[in-house]
C-alpha cells in the first residue's frame, strides 16, 4: 500500500499554456519562469482565469484542461507526476 498526494497540480497545467489558448484563456497571462517555481500555482491559474473573464473551479476546469496536456512532456519535466503515472500502471 502507498499514499501519495499531489500538492498543487495546477504547476502542470502552467507548465503547458498553449492547452490554455485551446480553452479560450489568456495564455500570454502565465509566469514566464518554470512551473515548479511558482509558489501558489492555484492562485495564479485562478487569477489567468479571472483575468480571461472565466471562473476557475479546481475540480470540474482542471479536469476540461488535464485532459489536453501532453502527459510525455509532465513525465518529462515532473517527477512526481512520472512517479504517480508509474505506481498507476
């Protein structure tokens, strides 16, 4: 048995702002630095959206947006996600 808890997976979504253009967002509006840099990467999704004119809901937007990542690219520049993708498997 293991546990294992993903603490701010909106860095993932910032890490790819071009999925953001697809769903009618302001991509030119993410941090230009590293996603993992980002402190409160919900707070700053959240704010993207807010500034789009959108509402962001953590669950029902992240889930419309996760789905256009490029999971190879996370793997890649992630480990915690290449590590939960791997314990899934």
């Amino acid at each position: 048995m293991f546990f294992f808890m993903v603490q701010e997976a909106e860095a993932w979504i910032l890490s790819q702002p071009n999925v953001l253009k697809v769903v009618g967002l302001k991509a030119n509006l993410v941090p230009k630095c590293p996603a993992n840099e980002i402190s409160k990467p919900s707070s700053v999704l959240a704010d993207v959206y807010r500034k789009s004119g959108k509402q962001y809901h953590k669950v029902s937007e992240f889930v419309k947006v996760f789905t256009l990542l490029d999971t190879q690219q996370l793997k890649s520049d992630f480990s915690e996600f290449r590590l939960l993708i791997e314990k899934l498997q």
